[in-house]
C-alpha cells in the first residue's frame, strides 16, 4: 500500500477530503483541490499506513477513492488514476 500511495499521480486527482465521516457534503470536513492539499494528504496516508493503519480503495461512478476511516475522522483522495489491480486489496 506504501508503494501505491508514493506512486499516485497527484495530476490525476480530482480532489481530497478530510473531516468528520458521515455524508462528506462538506459540512464535517474540507474538500481541497490544490497540488498542495494533494501532497499533503498523499503524506497523512503514509503516515497512517506507517502506524499500522488499513486503506480502502473503491471505485467510484467515474473515479476511484483512496481513504482512510478512522473512528471519527477520515481521509480521502477522490483520482481518475485507473486503480482497479487494488480495489477492495487491504494492506
């Protein structure tokens, strides 16, 4: 899943969310679409996947969501990247 997160091509993402879970309308959290945002939460991932935490990766109507589900919060990276060889694959 390392490998995953490092190899993204942030100029494939769409956008990022962070914030509460629940509905993600944007009303608990934040939805960013600047490289920057991109790169950090790309970074915030790796650091979840370094303290032992699970990514789930889906597929979505027309882009695939990277996201991490903690107990109250989550993040996510909402990418056209064709990631099909890791829908549904845990760590």
């Amino acid at each position: 899943m390392i490998q995953l997160l490092k190899n993204l091509d942030i100029t494939q993402f769409n956008q990022v969310y962070s914030g509460k879970q629940g509905c993600a309308c944007g009303c608990g959290g934040t939805y960013n679409e600047t490289q920057r945002s991109f790169k950090s939460t790309v970074t915030r991932l790796l650091n979840k996947v370094n303290e032992g935490a699970e990514l789930e990766i889906m597929k979505g109507f027309d882009e695939y969501i990277v996201s991490w589900e903690g107990s109250e919060r989550a993040i996510r990276i909402y990418t056209k990247e064709n990631l099909d060889e890791f829908v549904n694959v845990g760590q």
